[in-house]
C-alpha cells in the first residue's frame, strides 16, 4: 500500500468508537420519521395506504439521487447551488436532442443515445465549470455555484425558449420511468444502483476516503500528498453527473423537456442531505445518510399535501427544516469536542 493510502485509510482507525449516547443520536432521525408517517396517517389515512407508500418511495429515489450528489461535495466543505438548474438544463438539452434525432429519422437506438450523450455532457459540463472555478481559481462554493445557477437557467430558458420541449420518445420514458425490474419500479432501481456504487466510492476507494479527509482537514490532506484541486475538480463533475442523471428520469417521468424542472431541487437536496447529518463543515456524511434525509423531506413533503397545507406555506416548513439540520450539526459538533 502507497504512503497515500495509508494516510486515507488512517482516517478511518484514527475515528472513537461509537458510544452509546451516539447510538441514540444516530437514531433520532429514524424514529423521526416513523413519527412523522404515523402523525400524518392519524389526520389522513390515506397516507399508509399502498398506492401512497409506493409513490413515497419513487419520489423519495429520485430526491435521494440529488441529496447523493449534494454529500459529495458538502463531504469538501462545499455544495451546490446550481443542481435545480442543472436539472433543468439537461432536461431540456436532452430532449431537444432526442426530437432533433427523431426529425432526422434516426432508430430509437440512437435517439436514446444523442438524448442520453447531450444530458450527461450537460451535466458534466457545468459540473467541470463549478470545479475549475472553486478549486482552481478559488472562489468560494457560494459564489461559484450561484453563479453557474444564473447561467444553467440562462441556458435552459434560451434553449426551450421558456416552454417545454416535446418529443421525448416513448422508449425513453419506459426505460427510466414507467418500466420495471421484478416489480420494482425503474427509478428505485437506478437509485439503488447508484446508491451501492456510490458507497462503494465513498468507503473502499483512495478517491472516496480523500473526499472526507479534504473535507476535515484541507490543509492535510494537501501535506499528505493528495492532489487537493484535481480531486475537488471531479467531486464537482460527479456530483453534475449524478444530477444529469436524476433530470434525465425526471425528463422520462414528465415526458417532455422542462425548463423549470428544477424548481427548488438545490435547496430540498441540501435539506436532505444536511438533515440526514451529513455536516456542512465537512468530513461527515454518506449515502446512508442521504438517503434517510431525504426520506424525511419527501414524507413531510407527502403528509404536507394530502392534508392540504398551503404550498408557501410548505416552502417555510422546508426553510425552517434547513436550518434546523444546521443546528443539530453544530450540536452534533460540539458533543463530539
């Protein structure tokens, strides 16, 4: 094993046990949310019922994707303003191609492709741009992404000139959307996969346990050799890529490309992701605990709209969610010191 690796793989040694005040700390968010479905079942039974736990699963895989590649980044100290937008740009860019392909006559083989191929370079590019200009040109994440967010919806507006863009073949939609796999829905199945591999990542690659390194101690993991900036440049494209891929189901699941899909996806993944407990000051954070955040948001999200909660009025529930998370982490921080 290279020195390199050592020093990643000391990280993982270097952690206390968990004791059992942490166990209980770590439980909070589950229970959470068992209390949280079994309130919203007692005002509407309607919320434990099947049909509803099916469709909280799908919404929940694809707000999971997000919440997934926002802890990449915010594992750096960083995050990413401009993922709705994004969203939005390859939704667009995508189905744009794929009408462009169908006009010239191409097989539904290459139709699928230029939509996939113009989505993911989308997606990469955007994600290329943020990390060039934070880890190379140093400016700060903020400012970076709020920059390229401006940008992505700048793009995407031009592009579908502020309407939705037809032609997304029906193929398309039955691959990522409206398909199966042994019953299982095909958006919970992509985000399994992905979840798997991103764990895999994240937890047995020198790439995955830099992430954390860089994120609790930036100063070391430069000293210990790690290529500090090119890392950051790649934790910037993944985390684009794996919003490309969540536009591209969303695309598949709406059946047009939709300049405003987006929506307030850069914030709700940010929730999930910091109300799961991945910390905004870096270092901390994983699949798991993306994906439990954002099981929590969509519920909440659920249980707001089968009992008829005003849609602003869900919006300032979602804000105050944020900065919940927020404190909890810094008490989460101080309990650790």
């Amino acid at each position: 094993m290279s020195d390199l690796e050592l020093t990643v793989a000391a990280k993982d040694t270097d952690r206390p046990k968990l004791t059992l005040g942490r166990r209980l700390w770590s439980a909070v968010l589950p229970i959470a949310l068992a209390v949280l479905l079994l309130g919203f079942a007692a005002v509407d039974r309607g919320v434990l019922s099947p049909a509803n736990l099916l469709n909280i699963a799908q919404q929940t895989s694809y707000l999971a994707l997000f919440a997934m590649a926002q802890t990449v980044v915010i594992l750096t100290r960083g995050f990413d303003l401009a993922l709705g937008p994004t969203v939005s740009m390859v939704s667009v860019g995508s189905a744009l191609a794929m009408a462009g392909a169908t006009a010239s006559g191409h097989g539904a083989g290459a139709v699928l492709l230029a939509g996939l191929g113009a989505g993911f370079a989308l997606g990469i590019a955007c994600g290329l741009f943020n990390g060039v200009v934070v880890a190379l040109l140093g400016v700060n994440p903020f400012v970076a992404t709020l920059g390229s967010y401006n940008i992505a919806i700048g793009i995407a507006t031009t592009l579908s000139s502020g309407r939705p863009v037809q032609g997304v073949p029906a193929p398309f939609s039955q691959i990522f959307y409206s398909g199966s796999i042994f019953g299982v829905p095909a958006a919970i199945v992509i985000t399994l996969a992905v979840g798997i591999a991103l764990h895999l990542l994240l937890a047995r690659t020198v790439f995955g346990r830099s992430l954390y390194l860089i994120g609790t101690n930036p100063r070391a993991a430069a000293v210990a050799g790690l290529p500090v900036k090119r890392i950051l440049v790649a934790t910037y494209v993944l985390c684009s890529g794996l919003a490309a891929l969540g536009a591209i189901m969303m695309t598949a699941r709406t059946g047009s490309g939709e300049p405003n899909l987006g929506g307030a996806l850069s914030l709700q993944a940010i929730a999930g992701a910091v109300v799961g407990g991945t910390s905004l000051a870096g270092g901390r954070g994983g699949v798991g605990t993306a994906v439990l955040g954002a099981l929590f948001i969509t519920i909440l999200s659920n249980g707001m709209n089968l009992t008829r909660i005003d849609g602003y009025v869900q919006m300032v529930v979602l804000g105050a969610i944020v900065i919940i998370g927020v404190l909890l982490d810094r008490l989460r921080q101080e309990r650790r010191q």
